[in-house]
C-alpha cells in the first residue's frame, strides 16, 4: 500500500466575504461558504449526465433520494422514512416521508417516485444507470407507500438508491432541470456563472428549515493546481474537496488550515478502447500493462496518495481479491508481447487527458513509460465537456486516464457499447451469475473471478485507488471523514464559534 500517512479529514466550504482574514471567525453564527472543485458541471441534472461534477454539487443539496448513503458507506432513510425487502431480495417497500414538498410546490409522493425511476429507465433516458432502471418495477400501493421490483438481486440496491441516478424528481420541472433544477433539498440554485461558479442559497420552506446552518454556499471551479493553492491561501476560498495532493505540506504546516485524506472506492485507470487495431488484441493490451509502472504512476500523478490496482476493484470492497500480481511491470514481457502480436514498432497512439491534474501529471509519465517498449503517445488536453462528447460519448480515442468514481460499476464491463467497447461473452455470463447470487460466499467468489477475468483480458491498464485530499479552513465543521460517493453535503455543515 502507498501513501503518505493518515491525516486528518475535511470537505468543503468557504466564505464569500473573501477578504477576510482566516483566523478571524470570531463574528458569531457564521452562515456563508465558499467550496472550490476542479471541474465545472456540464448541467445540473445528475441523470442527464455521466459526470461525477454534478452530484458534487446538487445531489443532498438541491435533490433528494429515498436512501441517503454516508460517509462510511451506510445507509439511511432520507426521502423514504423506512422500507422492508421481501425474502426473495427482489420486491422492496417503501414508506415514504410525509409532508415533503418540491422547490416548485408541488407534493412528493409515490406518483414522484414512480416518474422519477420510470423515466430514468426510458426510452429517452440518458441516465447513465439506464439498464438497472429499465428492469424496475414501480408499484404504486397508496400516495406513501411504493414497491419497487427488481428483475436481479442487488445486495447493494439500497446503496444504489442513495445516488445521483436516483434523484426524485417533479415531473413538470423535470424537462428543465438541466439549467434550473428543482429538488426536495434545503438549497435552491441561487446563480449560475458560467466558467466561474455557482451559487446556492438555502430554502426557507425546506421540512428541516431549522437544522440547516449554511444559509449561502458558492461552488467556485479552478481546474489548475497552482491556482488551488493560490486561492486556498488567499482565503478565496474556505475548502477545497480532492485538492492536488502535491499541496499537502504546505498546509499541513499552516495552522490555518485542516487536511483530510479520504479512502475512496475510485479506480484510476489508463482506459483502453478495445474496439480500435491494434487494442482490439489482448496481446497488445498486456503489454502496454507490462510496460506500466504502478508505483511510479502513483507518487507521480498522485504524490503518492494512491493504492495499486489489478482490475477494477479496490481494497476494502466486499470480494476484493489482490491481481496485482497478473500484469506486472515487466519491459521485457512487454516487447516481447508486442513482437507476438506483430506490432510494427514505433506503435503510435492518441491518449486524451481531461483537465484534472492527476490525469494531466500522469498522463505525461505513462506516456514516458510506453515510449521504453516502442508506443509513441501524443498526448491531447481537452476539456471536460471534450472528453465527455469525444473520448466517452464518440469514443474518439485510444487511451485516457480518468478516475471512475462509482463503488459499483462492474456491471459496465458487461455493456458492449460501453465508452471502453469490450466485448466479453464470458465476463457477461459470469456478471449475470453475480447478480443472481444472493450467497454472500458464493457472490464474493464470483466477484473475485470477475476481477481475474479483467486482469487477465487485460482490459485497462488499471493502475491504482485514489486517495482524496481535502484542504479546508480549521473552523469548518460537518466534512465527511471519507467519500464513498462524491458528494459535498452542505446541509451538515457549519462553522465552528471558536477564534
């Protein structure tokens, strides 16, 4: 395992008095903030999209969900006050909230629910969880009671409930979220600065009006790492979720300021698309894992905050099984591999590289690391939106670095027309049994076999789980001490009274 050490955690949130000093707190019952990410949301609809950037921001916040899932990965009742599941694990139940309205007026209820899900499994739907909401069942028992019916067994189905896909949504708004989004949360969306930030403002006729602390939170978007730790020392900004780990000491020295490293259920891959010659030959794929140094990836691109990985899985999830041994940093086997394969060498390829920095810093030591074996990479930059239409949407590329930040997305391995585009007969029999295994022993010898089979095809060249690092300002109550989804729930936060 590499990292660093464990350090104190903290989210985010920052005033929007800026140029007040950071060790000034004293004026009481502080009630604004001011958070800073990296990425800009393309809309704010979290089932328009695939990007993470967008339940970063509205998901808790503006949309509610009928499970709520917390910081070490449980769950508990949000928009549904209870629920039972039937002995079979396929038909849940679900009490709804009472006296829940939406941001527009309008009453929550089952109807909500059943629109919400239906339409996140339609025919039009761009959830990126499509598949699993096309094969649900809603029931509508009376306007506080809903069954939802499941076509597999889902031991983590309440886990999913709890994201960003699963937002309950109104139905008239629901056309217009993308630009102005209507939830069940305690914020609204106040402004919207394209290219520079966006603004919430808590909802005075929210069910919990009383609880929420944070009155005004602004969503500032600063994708260049030295620009970061600029901002965060001016007092621009009050927190700074995921910061560019390389920041790390000078904060730690800076009494001002608290650090949080965060597990993760993240991979950090340098994706492959399995549909293009020469990728398209396993042969080709192992050696460009052989040629990858997962050690040197890490501190690199992630100033050593990272675990290796083999496959698609991290330490600590239910089944995990260590592969990291299958594909290992070999230069020889690598050449010889691309020999057998009858690569005419130099092997050029394109890697695209979305504007985070793990990705832009690690982008440029991979390509160093294939040049020793013969693969010339060029490497292009590209906005986030570039990558979402091009490298995901067109798969318009041969190899990326991109973190997928989803606890469980095996399942996107058993999808063709995946952005990867791997095509596995025998990985979508062995998911079909996973999810139709409700054994937990039987269901965590499948998922290890799951995870050799990627290995073994090589699919990605998986390199390693992130560990995420907040930087915040020392008074800011109410982080979340670990990420098991991307989220920054304002409603928990506040500031601390003390100077």
């Amino acid at each position: 395992m590499i990292h660093r050490r464990s350090l104190l955690a903290s989210g985010a949130l920052a005033s929007l008095t800026t140029l007040m000093p950071l060790g000034s707190w004293a004026q009481a019952k502080k009630d604004t903030v001011t958070l800073a990410l990296a990425l800009e949301p393309p809309v704010l609809d979290p089932t328009a999209s695939a990007s993470s950037s967008i339940a970063e921001i509205t998901q808790y916040n503006i949309y509610e969900t009928l499970t709520k899932i917390n910081p070490d990965g449980s769950v508990s009742p949000l928009l549904a006050e209870s629920w039972e599941v039937s002995p079979d694990l396929k038909t849940y139940t679900f009490r709804l909230r009472k006296g829940v309205r939406f941001h527009n007026g309008e009453v929550f209820d089952a109807l909500a629910v059943k629109f919400s899900f239906e339409r996140a499994g339609g025919a039009k739907s761009t959830n990126k969880d499509k598949r699993s909401f096309a094969n649900l069942q809603v029931r509508v028992i009376d306007p506080h009671t809903v069954e939802l019916v499941t076509e597999d067994i889902d031991p983590d189905f309440l886990f999913v409930l709890g994201q960003g896909t699963s937002i309950i949504v109104e139905p008239k708004s629901a056309p217009t979220n993308a630009t102005k989004p209507v939830g069940t949360g305690p914020y609204r969306l106040g402004m919207w600065q394209k290219g520079a930030s966006i603004t919430l403002v808590a909802w005075p006729q929210y069910r919990d009006a009383a609880k929420i602390r944070i009155r005004r939170a602004t969503f500032r978007f600063i994708p260049d790492a030295a620009a970061q730790v600029a901002a965060l020392l001016a007092g621009d900004v009050d927190a700074f979720p995921r910061a560019t780990p390389r920041s790390v000491p000078q904060f730690e020295k800076d009494g001002r300021f608290q650090v949080l490293v965060s597990g993760s259920r993240a991979k950090t891959i340098l994706a492959i698309n399995n549909g293009r010659k020469p990728l398209n030959d396993v042969r080709v794929r192992k050696a460009i894992a052989a040629a990858l140094d997962r050690k040197a990836i890490i501190e690199g691109a992630a100033e050593g905050y990272g675990v290796p990985i083999g496959s698609h899985y991290v330490p600590g999830a239910f089944g995990y099984v260590d592969t990291t041994g299958i594909n290992p940093h070999n230069l020889d086997k690598a050449k010889a591999l691309l020999v057998e394969a009858g690569v005419k060498l130099p092997l050029k390829l394109n890697m695209t590289l979305p504007p985070v920095p793990y990705a832009r810093q690690g982008g440029e030591i991979i390509a160093a690391q294939l040049a020793k074996v013969g693969i010339e990479v060029k490497l292009q930059n590209v906005e986030w939106a570039q990558w979402l239409s091009g490298t995901y949407g067109n798969k318009q590329y041969d190899l990326t670095m991109i973190s997928h930040v989803e606890p469980f997305d095996l399942g996107n391995f058993a999808k063709p027309d995946y952005y990867w585009a791997y095509d596995s007969q025998a990985f979508r029999d062995l998911f079909d049994k996973i999810k139709h295994t409700p054994n937990p022993t039987d269901r965590a010898r499948l998922l290890g076999e799951a995870q050799r089979l990627l290995a073994n095809d090589a699919v990605h060249g998986f390199l390693y789980q992130p560990q995420w690092v907040t930087i915040a300002n020392k008074h800011l109550r109410g982080l979340w001490k670990d990420m098991p989804i991307f989220v920054n729930d304002l409603s928990v936060m506040h500031w601390s009274e003390k100077s």
